[in-house]
C-alpha cells in the first residue's frame, strides 16, 4: 500500500499547482522519495515538479498514450517511489470532449483518490452544495479530502470544515492566501525562467502548506495497493546517433519521448544558444520552447545555422523548433530575425492568436497524436500540396494545420507524443 493521488480543483486558478508542489517538496524532505506526475500535456508544471520533487515528472495523457501504455508508464514510476501525486488539468471534469482525458477520467482508470483544493475565498456553507455535485457527479471516483484555499481565518473555516462534514468529505485544512508563494505567470502558462528563485518559493509553500495541513492524515487517507510493473525499455534496436536541442529556447520534451528515442541508439544533447558545432548525428530533434525569447542570439549563431543548412540527416521539429528552421522569426516589435531556413516559411509574434487543442496527424497510413499550443502564426498560409497528410482535432474535424514532410524533415507546430508509437515515427522519418 502506497499513498497514490490526484490533485484537483472545481475549475482553473484554485491554487492546485500550488499545493501540488508545496505537497512534493515537503514530502521530499521528510525523506520519501515522491514521484510527481502531470495529467495532460502541459510542459510547464512538470517542470516545476521536477524541481520540487527531485524526481522527474511524467505526463499521462488518455488522449495521446495508448491505455495499456499509460497504465504501464504509472505502475513503473509509481513502484519506483514512496509516495505518487498526479497534479490534474483544468477543472477535475473537464476532458478534450466532456470528460474524455480529464483529471476525473484518469483517476478512475487508475483506481486513484482524489483531493479537491477549493478557493473558498468568497464562498462559506456554500461549499456544502459545490462539494456535494463533484461527489456525486461521477460516482467511480472517489474525493478523499479537501484543501480550502484563500481561506484567513479560523472562524471561516470552520464554516467550510462543517459544510465538507455535512457532505462527507473529510476536510484535510486550509491555506491562507500568501503571495509570496505566487509563481510568476506567461502567456504560455507558468513561468520558466533562469531569472526567478523557485527553490524559494517552493520552500516557502511548503512551509505554509505544513503549517496548516496535517500530511499523515493526507497519506494515510490516499492509500492505494501499488501494482509493481516491468522495466522500462532501454535497449537500443538500432544504432542511430540522435542529437537534442536543449536550452533556454528549447525544452519542452516528454520523458517518454527520449525514453524512446534511446531504443534507437544514443542520445547526446546540444544548444542552438551557444553551441558552434552540431554533435554527429543521424537525428536530429528540435522541440519547442520559447525562441521568440532569445532571437537575437539565435540568429547571431552563424556557425551553427550554417551548419543545420548543410545537415544531411533526419530532423523532427516541433512549434518553435519549426519556427526555428524557416527562414526567420518576426519578434514583437516587427523585427526580422534570420534562423536556418530549411523551411519556406516566416513565422511571426505579432497579431498573436492562440492556436490551442489535440491534434491527429494522418500521413500515409501512419497516425501520430500530439497537442498543438501556441500564439505566434505564419506571416503567410504555407503553399503545401501533400495529400496524404490529414490533421484532425478531438471532435476528428479536419484542420488546415500545415505539416512539412519531405524525405529528411518532419515539421509542425505540433507536439507530437510517440513514447508508445515510436515505430510510427522511424516509418515517417524513413528509419526502418
């Protein structure tokens, strides 16, 4: 038996990340061994997991991973450590399609409580009818306890504490409002960046979660047998020398994904920031970030631009790492930046458009999953006239989402996930 959860809320801005990492740093230094997990495809707060808990966070997502691949995925990580904390997305019942891959969803797949974090900040006996909805709504999960948060006075919570006993909903206490345990926000979600102390932060939020929150009942309240699991797959069937971009600009990877991509041969990592010379390599792997951030070096990169221009191997590139490879990124100021140029497209960070959802890529009789997030757009519709590419979206609606494929490049502004399709992607990229 193992405490195993998922952390959610009745909507968005409840504080969930918050008391997500505040959770895994105080457990990680009461000398457990935490694994954080994120449900759906963020990049961002598994980041911030990574960091509160020392153990690098894994995303399962029901619409990109095959069922038996996620179940897999968990019961690996999950015997591995002491204590498993899934952070939900969006409001618990909220999926691509009603509640198709959301929090609720993956917690009744995986057989796992759930504790609610209400902001109880206007509300008192209230409560009462809100918790009494997400109880009953969906009866093949269980809530095993709620946080309130924003709450300031003992007084106010006892109210709260009455109306989740009324309920039957054990309350497990409340946080006041603290803003110093606030992490700074993008336009792309939570902030990441080398200029914020989040070591700090997430000290102090644990430190005030512990204060108020009484761990032991916590843990005690979310046991669950842990389903021990095989290995992961590590041996490489292949020997392909695989290079990865990673830096300030580029990092949004899956764990799973290079998990994968290490079944084909080694794996090394370099920085189009800094770098001035390419590692030998067979692939190459470009993934999104946050280039628009870092134009000016990227372009005075000469050296390495110029030797991505005459790269003769395979490369995989997503959002920015697209953007990356035409021919050059407008910032917001109307400023041009030139970038490698291997694709016939500008792309631009003006008259920003969130271009958001699941996405489906059908090339040939090859199907890829992944998700699609981003502002910045093409200057221009790119002139692309392959027909045996379809991108779909959760509702299997076609989209006009462009896909660069020739017989060396596989580019979108999609991130793809193939921790469980990896042979799908050798087909596209002409590996086999």
């Amino acid at each position: 038996m193992k405490p195993q959860f998922l952390i959610a809320a009745p909507h968005s801005g409840a504080g969930k990340t918050t008391v997500t990492l505040a959770l895994l740093r105080a457990l990680q230094r009461s000398g457990r061994k935490v694994q954080p997990f994120k449900c759906g495809p963020d990049y961002l707060d598994p980041k911030h997991h990574t960091l509160a808990a020392g153990q690098t966070s894994i995303n399962l997502d029901q619409y990109m991973m095959q069922e038996q691949h996620l179940l897999e995925r968990y019961h690996w990580y999950t015997s591995q450590a002491d204590v498993s904390i899934i952070e939900g997305v969006m409001g618990l019942f909220d999926g691509a399609r009603k509640m198709e891959g959301s929090s609720a969803s993956l917690a009744a797949l995986l057989d796992i409580p759930v504790i609610l974090v209400v902001n109880a900040k206007a509300m008192a006996y209230s409560a009462a009818a809100l918790l009494y909805g997400y109880k009953h709504f969906f009866p093949e999960i269980q809530i095993a306890g709620v946080i309130f948060n924003f709450v300031n006075t003992p007084s106010h919570y006892r109210i709260l504490e009455e109306a989740a006993a009324d309920v039957g909903i054990p309350a497990l206490g409340y946080l006041p409002e603290q803003p110093e345990v606030k992490i700074p926000s993008r336009h792309l979600g939570l902030h990441i960046s080398a200029e914020t102390d989040y070591n700090t932060i997430i000290d102090a939020a644990a430190d005030h979660l512990t204060a108020h929150i009484d761990l032991e009942q916590l843990l005690q309240r979310t046991l669950r047998p842990a389903v021990v699991d095989t290995a992961l797959a590590t041996t490489s069937s292949t020997q392909l020398r695989i290079a990865v971009a990673q830096d300030e600009a580029f990092n949004f990877t899956y764990r799973e994904n290079i998990n994968a991509l290490s079944q084909l041969g080694p794996v090394t990592y370099f920085s189009p920031l800094t770098d001035t010379a390419l590692p030998e390599a067979d692939l190459l792997y470009l993934p999104g970030g946050y280039p628009e951030l870092h134009l000016p070096q990227l372009a005075a990169n000469h050296t390495l631009l110029e030797q991505l221009r005459q790269y003769k191997g395979r490369i995989l590139a997503e959002c920015g790492g697209m953007m990356y490879l035409g021919e050059s990124i407008v910032d917001e100021n109307g400023i041009a930046y030139p970038m490698v140029g291997l694709l016939p497209v500008q792309t631009s960070m003006q008259r920003k458009k969130l271009s958001l959802g699941y996405r489906e890529v059908h090339i040939g009789d090859v199907v890829l999953k992944g998700h699609e997030f981003h502002y910045s757009q093409f200057t221009a519709q790119p002139d692309i006239t392959q027909t045996d590419i379809r991108v779909l979206n959760a509702r299997n609606e076609m989209l006009p989402t462009p896909v660069f494929h020739t017989s060396n490049i596989l580019a979108s502004y999609m991130h793809f996930y193939w921790g469980d399709q990896l042979s799908g992607l050798k087909k596209v990229l002409g590996l086999l």
